[in-house]
C-alpha cells in the first residue's frame, strides 16, 4: 500500500515527498501535536519527522507553535494552505487504494480488514506500558 501511494504522490506531482505527505494526511485526521508525538504514530525517527517538518514549514503547510502545557514544547498544526495539497493527498490515496483492491470482493475486504485489526491489536503494547519502561530507575 506504501508503494503505490508513494507512486501516486509522485505522479500527482504535488511538491511534497510520499513520506511529508504521510505526516500532513496524519496531522488531518489527528490534529496538531507535539512532533515527537507525531514521530511515535507514524513509527519514524523524530529526527526524520523533525526534518519532514522543517521543508512542510518553510513551504508554508505547517506551523509550530509553544505548547500552552510545557512553552518548551513545540506543536505542529497544519495552516489553511495545506488544504490545496491535502485535497491533492486524499486523491492520490483513493487512486492507491482503488489499485490495492481492484478486484477483491467488500464481504472478502472486510474479513480482510477485521484480522489486520486483530493482529495489530495484539502487537500493540499499550502507551503506559511502553512509557514505564522508558523512565529510568
């Protein structure tokens, strides 16, 4: 599925890469947030997701602002002008999306989809578990 989104940001040509098109299309559906945070959910390196940001910055689709809990925080919120390359993004995903399942029946998709839940489900360790085991002893 990574694939042919990828194919098909580059052949919408939208001037972002696959990988900064993740992070707006997740920032659209979760809102503004802490960039670290943000790296945790797409699964990347907080540097990389910090770098993601800077280019999405300088073109004007995001914007950091102090965190009113913690001003040392930064969040990362879209601005009004991501919505142009948003648009462009959901798109590309459905084109990506009709390919990946061209052909495969709703009843077969949706047994499809109920164990990709289950197994994610169980691999999923919970964020408290995962944040005990982070603190230092």
């Amino acid at each position: 599925m990574r694939l042919a989104f990828e194919r098909e940001i580059e052949r919408a040509q939208i001037g972002v890469t696959a990988a900064e098109a993740r992070v707006l299309a997740h920032m659209s559906v979760c809102g503004g947030m802490r960039q670290h945070h943000l790296a945790d959910r797409l699964g990347c390196a907080p540097m990389s997701v910090t770098a993601f940001l800077d280019r999405l910055e300088r073109a004007g689709l995001i914007e950091r602002c102090a965190d009113p809990k913690d001003r040392r925080a930064k969040i990362a919120r879209l601005t009004p002008e991501a919505g142009q390359i948003l648009e462009q993004i959901q798109i590309a995903g459905e084109r990506s999306r009709k390919i990946a399942f061209a052909g495969v029946k709703a009843e077969d998709f949706a047994a499809f989809k109920s164990v990709c839940l289950q197994v994610r489900g169980n691999l999923e360790e919970p964020r408290s578990v995962r944040d005990t085991q982070m603190v230092p002893e």
